[in-house]
C-alpha cells in the first residue's frame, strides 16, 4: 500500500483533486472525509463482489488500484485537514 510521504503529499497538492482539497475550508472537511470513506466502502463492496464472482481480473484489478489512490487521497485530506486545524490554533493563540 503506498505512503503518504512528505514527496506523495507535495505530489498530490499539484493533482487538479489535490489542489481541490487544500482549497477547502477547515469546517468543510468532515463532510468530505465521510463522503470520501463513504465512495471507499462502496468501492471495497464492488471488488469484493468482482472477486468472489470469479469475474475479470483485469476489472479487479483496475478497482483495485483505484481504491489505493482513493485511500491515499483520504489520508491526504486527513494531513491537509490537520494542518488547517493547526494553523487556525496558532492563529489564535497569536
């Protein structure tokens, strides 16, 4: 499974959906997260299904590999979400 390395997070700031979560506004991201946990589940459903259908592999395999990204963005804007947090704190206590 890949980390979210300091390199993958700069990586993904630059990724069109990178850039849309570090736009987002701190108050924003609970709703986010559960939707992006919510489209995981459901995919994890689906692959689960595919395989245990003895369906195409190459399918599988796709879904797969789309589920890795989606979780690494998942745990991106969990990162981006905590760095918000954060600042807004040192923001304050200035």
């Amino acid at each position: 499974m890949p980390e979210l390395t300091p390199g993958k997070i700069q990586e993904l700031k630059r990724t069109p959906k990178g850039r849309h979560i570090t736009s987002m506004h701190l108050d924003a991201f609970p709703d986010l997260l559960k939707m992006m946990e919510s489209g995981l589940h459901e995919q994890l459903a689906r692959y689960e299904h595919i395989k245990s259908a003895g369906r195409d592999a190459a399918t599988s395999k796709m879904l797969l590999l789309e589920m890795l990204e989606n979780h690494l963005y998942w745990e991106f804007a969990y990162h981006i979400m905590f760095v918000k947090w954060r600042e807004q704190r040192l923001s304050k206590a200035s």
